[in-house]
C-alpha cells in the first residue's frame, strides 16, 4: 500500500487485513479511558510489560478507530486477532511506540 503512513499498524482482526494508527484523536480518547496519568505513563507500563489485557483492547480499538473502522473496544475484546493475544499486545506496543515517531 503506497500510502501506507509508516505509524500504520498492520492486523487480521477476524480474518479481514486491517490497519492501525493512533491519531491525535485516538490519543485523547485513551487518555480518558484508561487509568493512566498521561501517555507517558501508558508507555512506560508496555516498556516495563505491566499493560493489562484492557490496555491492548483499548489500544487496538482506539487504533482500528483511527483508520476509521467502525468497531467498539467490546467487539475489539471479542475479536480473533491473527497471531492471538501476544500478536495483539505486540501491535499495540507497536501503535504506541509508532505514534511518538517524530517524522524525519
């Protein structure tokens, strides 16, 4: 995909080939959803592998919805994702490091 944005995530979510991006939009949408202070501290908790299971839902769903998929965090939690939940929390890591990315 040529125009593929390099903060773009790829993932099979129910045997469809989606993308994934965390926009401004999804950035703020996490900040409200999940217990985390700041993004800073959402980070930190993928980098010391302390995320939970609700973080890497919130995470995919937020990113899905970024790439404007129409898809709920319950219907993301009920998802096969291809490669199971640590393909799942590896793309969510991913979207997470490739949203602070600065652009060269």
């Amino acid at each position: 995909m040529a125009n593929r944005w390099r903060g773009d995530v790829p993932l099979v979510v129910d045997g469809e080939r989606c993308e994934a991006r965390l926009t401004l939009g999804a950035l703020a949408e996490l900040e409200d959803s999940l217990d985390a202070e700041s993004l800073v501290g959402l980070v930190e908790r993928f980098e010391g592998s302390r995320f939970t299971s609700r973080d890497v839902v919130a995470l995919l769903g937020a990113g899905l919805r970024g790439t404007g998929k129409h898809i709920t965090d319950a219907q993301v939690a009920d998802a096969h994702i291809e490669g199971g939940p640590m393909a799942a929390a590896k793309a969510a890591a991913e979207l997470l490091a490739r949203a602070f990315v600065v652009p060269e």
